[in-house]
C-alpha cells in the first residue's frame, strides 16, 4: 500500500509540473492557457482571462 501512495503522489506532482509547463509556455506564446492547465494549476480560468497584459 505505501507503494501505491508514493506512485500516487509522483503521478501528482508530474501533472502539476506538467500544468505548469503549458500553462507557462502558452503564455510566453501570447495565448491563453488550456482551462484545464488553469484547472490543475488551482487558477480559474475566467479570472486569469481578466489579467491586464501590459
């Protein structure tokens, strides 16, 4: 059983990074992030979409 947790909590962590990664690359495209990065990442996607870019 703790293997199992410990495989859970790097699968957790590799998806966070992973929604972090996009999240971040898009933006630095100039484009909106995917929600479902936003998603992962805690971060409501309407709200981000109110950001002013200067």
């Amino acid at each position: 059983m703790a293997g199992h947790r410990q495989h859970s909590r790097l699968g957790g962590f590799l998806a966070l990074f992973g929604d972090a990664i996009a999240a971040a690359s898009a933006v630095s495209c100039g484009r909106q992030p995917d929600a479902d990065n936003l998603r992962g990442l805690g971060i409501d996607a309407r709200q981000f979409r109110r950001i002013r870019h200067f």
